[in-house]
C-alpha cells in the first residue's frame, strides 16, 4: 500500500494472472496487456457528492468532466460515474492526466508498465 492508501504493484514480479481484479472488493485492479497504450483512471469511487469524495479517497475523480471536455481524441466518457477510457481511440497524448485536478488518469505505458 502507498501512502495514499492504494495498492501499487511490484511489476517485477507480477505474471498478469489476473487474480487480483477478482479478489480486490473495491474493483481496483483491471488487467491490461504489457503491448497496451493508452490512458487509465486510477479511480474507483462512483459517489457523485463531492464532499464525501473528499472524505473517503486522497485520489478520486470529483466528476469535474475535464477530460472529457479537453480529450482531442474524444475517447473518454463520464457515463457511469468514473472516466471510461476507449482505448481503441486513445492516443496516449497525455492530455487527460495534464488537465484532471484530481491527478487520476495515468498513461499505461509511461506510469503503469515501466
């Protein structure tokens, strides 16, 4: 665990089982290919009340729709409460995660698979 209270993941030794997006009860983990780009929302708070937002996760979309109003790509949808990122669209340019104040978009090849 990290200080901001979520899990972070020893690449090293991690074989891509999957096991832990079947066991985390918060669906935290999602299983994405080492050859996937793209961006991913390290969010899984669904709460649309700001200030609990704020009270329960340090990191956690406050549905501002910045990434969606700024993606060139138009891939990121705000439809169940969590960005939704197409990654079939997604050109990993960044600007997702240069624009959300909450700092909850990630790009899989730069910050996730090192």
């Amino acid at each position: 665990m990290t200080d901001n209270r979520l899990p972070k993941i020893d690449y090293s030794k991690c074989t891509g089982c999957g096991l832990c997006s079947g066991e985390c009860p918060m669906g935290l983990f999602k299983t994405v290919e080492r050859k996937q780009k793209g961006a991913m929302v390290l969010c899984s708070n669904v709460n649309p009340v700001r200030p609990s937002i704020a009270k329960t996760c340090k990191i956690a979309c406050f549905k501002c729709g910045l990434c969606v109003k700024n993606c060139p790509e138009h891939c990121i949808s705000l439809d169940t409460l969590i960005p939704v990122v197409d990654l079939s669209k997604c050109t990993s340019c960044g600007t997702c995660a240069e624009k959300c104040p909450c700092k909850v978009f990630k790009i899989i090849e730069r910050d996730i698979i090192v």
